[in-house]
C-alpha cells in the first residue's frame, strides 16, 4: 500500500467520522433521553411541553444554551441544551408539538369546595388580561397554557412578578396581580385541561 493510498484512506475514515458525529438525534430519541424524566412527570415541577410551540420550544432551549434565561429552571436546562445543536434542537421542538399533551395524566379535584369560585374567577381575570392572545395561538411564540400545570403556572406567575423571570411584558402584567389571583388564573389555566377529549385524566 503506498503513502498516497494509505493518506486517503485515513482521510475518507475521518470524512466518515465527522459525518456520522454531524448526524442530529431524532426529536422523539432526545425527548427520551433527556427530557421525559421531568417533563412526562406529572408530579415533578416542570412544565408539560406536549403540544407546546415549536418556536417557543427552540426558543427555550436556544435561551438556555446561551445562558440568557436566568429563572429557576436554569442550572438543569442549561446543561441540556448544552448538549444539543441547533438542528436537534429542532428537531426535539417538532416532535413536542406533534405529541397530544392528553398522553401526560393529569388529576383535576373538581370536588374541592373551592374549585369552581377558583376557576370562573381565573376565567375571568385571564380575559381581562387577555392571555389567550398570545398564549393560545401559534403566532405569538408564547408557550401554550391550558392545561398546565397549576404549580408552574403559579410558580412562572410569581417569578415574573418579583422580577427573578424577566420580561418586559410579563413583568408588567404579573407584577399587578396579587397571590390570590395569580393562584386563581394558575386554577383556570390547569383545570381547562377538562376542555380536551382525553378521557385519561382523573376528575374527582
């Protein structure tokens, strides 16, 4: 074998090589593996992403990767999306948005003798706001909110509020609600999950 047959078969192995490192996991494979411990856990206290935004979703993780999302969630989604390139981080926001947020069980106690004076007042506290115009439509990059959890919708309210989530429009709008409504629109947003045909979640 001479020299020349010897440096392009090293060179074609490398080619090889660098190729097969370029090639992006599938959404559904990094879901899996890095994502669905917390986020398919209905009891841990991250969101739901199911049916979320694409653009939210990408946006998210770009946010992370950069270090620029500087909330409560950061030290563990940071070392995620550190592990992702932007094509997979594409991809893992197509497949999100393809799957039915029903497939996640959730359990709305519609028995609580509070729940109804909670939700209606929720209901209407979230139209005053006018949340759905961004946060139930694909247009606007907001992630989607019905049927979320009540916990991170109150906990997302609340970050915004004190100023450790920034955002101009979210600080403005969260920084006038006080607890018993931000707990109030956290109810409406979470129990609108009885809104869908799941017929998996738990109602009580």
């Amino acid at each position: 074998m001479t020299i020349l047959t010897i440096f392009l078969a090293i060179m074609l192995n490398s080619a090889f090589a660098q190729e097969e490192v370029s090639i992006a996991r599938s959404g559904k494979e990094i879901y899996q593996s890095s994502c669905a411990d917390c986020h398919g856990d209905v009891a841990s206290k991250a969101p739901l992403i199911f049916g979320q935004e694409p653009k939210y979703i990408l946006r998210a993780l770009s946010e992370f990767k950069s270090n620029t999302r500087p909330d409560v969630t950061a030290g563990v989604m940071n070392a995620v999306a550190n592990t992702l390139s932007l094509d997979e981080m594409k991809n893992v926001a197509s497949y999100l948005a393809g799957q039915d947020p029903c497939d996640v069980k959730v359990t709305i106690d519609t028995n609580r003798p509070d729940w109804r004076a909670e939700f209606f007042a929720g209901k209407a506290m979230a139209k005053e706001k006018n949340c759905m115009h961004c946060h139930g439509s694909f247009h606007h990059g907001a992630p989607r909110l019905f049927g979320q959890k009540k916990g991170f919708v109150k906990n997302a309210l609340s970050a915004f509020k004190d100023g450790r989530r920034p955002s101009k429009l979210m600080n403005r709008i969260a920084g006038k609600l006080t607890e018993e409504e931000i707990n109030k629109i956290s109810v409406y947003m979470s129990s609108m999950i009885l809104m869908r045909e799941c017929g998996k979640h738990d109602e009580h």
